[in-house]
C-alpha cells in the first residue's frame, strides 16, 4: 500500500509541474486534480484501516479458537476424572449398603460377639445421655437422635452432641472395642427438604443430609482417635424407617446417625489401634429447644 500512496504522489506531483510549466491550466482543472487526489488519499486510508481491522480480527479469532481448544481438551480430562471418582464412590456406597444389610440380618447375633463388659459399658454411655442416645444392646447399635445432635437445617454438630461423641470415642478406643469395624448410617424421615437455606448448604435432599450428618459423626470420631480404617459412613435418606412416617413422633424416631459396632473384625495387618484423644474441655451450654430443620414442632419455614 506504501507503493501505491508513492504512485499516487508522483502523478499528482509531475501533474502539478506541468502546470506550472506551462502556464495554462485553468482554475477549473486545477480544482479537479485537487478534488481527484483527495478522493484517492480517502480511498487508501480507507482500505488501509480496513486492512488493519481484518488482520486484528483474524489474530482475535485465532486466540479465541486455541482457547476453545484447550477448554475443550481441559473439559475431557476433567469429566474422565469426575466419571472415575463417580465409580469408585458408588463402589464405596454399593459396599457400605452390603455391610449395613448384612449387620442388620443379623439381628440377634451381635449381642453374643460383643463382650457383656462392652455391651455393660454402652448401655451406661446411654443411660448417661438419654435425651442424645439410644443403645439397641440385641444389634451393637448406637443411635443418635438427629433433633439434638445437629443444628438446624444443617450437618454441623452441636457442642453438646460433639462431648457426648467424645466419651463414645474413649469407649470405641477401648481394648475391647478397638478391633470392630464400625459403620455411621445417617437417617431422614420422609418429608422432603425444601427449606432454602438448607439446600444453599449443600443438602439438596434427604440422601444428601443423611450423608453429611454420617460424614459429620465419622469425622468427629476420627478427630477423637477412632482409626479410619475402622470406619464407614453412609447416607439412607428415608429409606430405611424404624417407625411410621405419619406421625411426628415416628418422624422424630426415624431421623437418626446410628453407629453398627459391626460383628466382623478390622482385617489383620489393617489395625492400628489408635491412641485415645486429649482429653477435650467442653463448656456446659444451658439446654436450649433448638429445633431441627425437621423437628417435630418445627414451623412449615423451619422444615428442611
């Protein structure tokens, strides 16, 4: 274009040396040379802006379209490690189901593996705590009464729950506990969650609240020194009722974290049997009726 614009300079230059040379040229044609080299100058600056306006837009679109690529390359290794942490947690699930139906087929038999010194030690840790904890003897299950051990529309535990959880951690840690493998099984009763600010929390249904009440209680034990390796922790949602779900006091019976204090053993050379916690000072918090998303007496807002 620079060649062009030369061109046009020279004729335009030699064109006015000729009429200068001459003499004749009228006013008239001078004008039209001016007029015509004006309209030449606007069409070069022209192409030349729209020149530079292509070559900005390719390099934009070149950009664009490697971003899209690496996106796309990015994206296809992202969703191949989410499929395969999708099969190795509905692995973990399907052998969590397993454990829980066959410890609760074997209704009545656990009693007899358990020792009565143990059996004796959780009826106490029970009897200590009535309004937090039931203790079925004939199945080695712990029960945890949702209502009083989360806070409401959540899976935070509550500080007088994380005491209580505590001392059960001094008793799963005893030599007489310390090689069961235990399995926390979180349960709803059946209504639905629908309280927003339970949802925006990350329990978007009763299967996600039954597992992240699970996974509470399972971590709070493993903070008290429970091995890990010891430990399983499941969401059942409503699935599994131990009472009717129409009634509130069979809703209230049917949301609960209960831990199977399983009839099998931790496998050899899988045990390491974990040092009890510091002991952990709690402040005595005065009883508050602080209702659970679903509680019984809770207001049509307050539920889940």
């Amino acid at each position: 274009m620079s060649r062009v614009t030369s061109s046009i300079t020279r004729y335009l230059g030699v064109a006015a040396l000729g009429l200068s040379m001459t003499g004749c040229v009228t006013m008239e044609k001078y004008n039209a040379l001016k007029l015509d080299r004006d309209r030449q100058a606007e069409q070069l600056a022209a192409a030349q802006t729209a020149a530079s306006t292509a070559q900005a837009e390719s390099e934009a679109y070149k950009r664009q379209l490697q971003a899209l690529m690496e996106a796309g390359a990015g994206k296809d290794g992202l969703a191949t490690n989410y499929m395969q942490q999708l099969s190795n947690l509905q692995a973990q699930l399907d052998e969590a189901n397993k454990k829980y139906a066959d410890a609760m087929n074997s209704m009545g038999k656990v009693a007899t593996a358990l020792s009565p010194a143990l059996t004796s030690e959780l009826q106490a840790f029970a009897n200590a705590n009535p309004d937090l904890v039931d203790f079925d003897a004939a199945r080695g299950i712990v029960k945890f009464r949702s209502d009083l051990t989360f806070a409401t529309g959540d899976a935070a535990l509550t500080p007088k729950a994380k005491e209580v959880i505590t001392k059960f951690s001094t008793i799963l840690n005893s030599p007489a506990a310390v090689n069961y493998e235990l399995l926390v099984a979180g349960h709803t009763d059946s209504t639905p969650v629908m309280n927003s600010a339970t949802i925006s929390k990350g329990h978007k249904d009763n299967w996600y609240l039954s597992a992240h009440r699970a996974i509470a209680v399972g971590s709070d034990l493993i903070s008290n020194g429970v091995g890990k390796q010891r430990l399983g922790m499941v969401g059942y949602a409503d699935q599994h009722p131990v009472a009717s779900n129409t009634s509130e006091s069979g809703k209230a019976q049917n949301r609960r974290v209960e831990v199977l204090i399983l009839p099998t053993t931790v496998r050899p050379g899988a045990v390491t049997a974990a040092a009890p916690a510091a002991p952990v000072s709690h402040k005595k918090a005065a009883p508050t009726k602080e209702l659970n998303k679903d509680s019984a007496s809770a207001a049509p807002s307050m539920n889940k």
